[in-house]
C-alpha cells in the first residue's frame, strides 16, 4: 500500500470511539531495510493547528484493524 492511498483518512480509535487525527498531520516510522511503515506518529497540536505541544503519539501498524475509503480504524486500549 502506497502513502498517497491512506493520505487525507481520519484516525479512529474502535476501542473508545475517539478520533486521533487524520493522516497527512502524522509522520511515518519506516523501517529502512524493507520500505514497510512500522508506526504512525500523530502530533499534537494547539492553537488551531498552528503550534505543536506534548508528547506525540505512536500507533503501531499492527493496531490498524481497517482502512476504508474515508477512515482508518485502529484497536488499542490505551489511547
């Protein structure tokens, strides 16, 4: 799966129903040996969008449980 096919889809915690940002706000962890992303890191913002602020936040690849046209859904308890 390409970047450009996930780009611009709202992150969805299934777990407590909360939205965590949307990718295309997020960076990628890749590992450099294979090309796979093994993480997304979610900033979190302040101000609009204008000023990052806190700890970011990691969703591991394998929390992802769906990709759909509009969303990913991910399943972890602990955000």
């Amino acid at each position: 799966m390409r970047y450009n096919n996930i780009s611009g889809k709202e992150i969805v915690n299934i777990t407590h129903g909360t939205r965590l940002g949307v990718l295309g706000q997020t960076d990628l962890q890749i590992n450099e040996k294979t090309g796979q992303i093994e993480s997304l890191i979610i900033a979190n913002y302040k101000w609009l969008g204008l000023k990052k602020e806190g700890a970011e936040t990691i969703i591991e690849w394998s929390s992802i449980k769906k990709i759909g046209e509009d969303m990913i859904m991910i399943e972890t308890p602990y955000l």
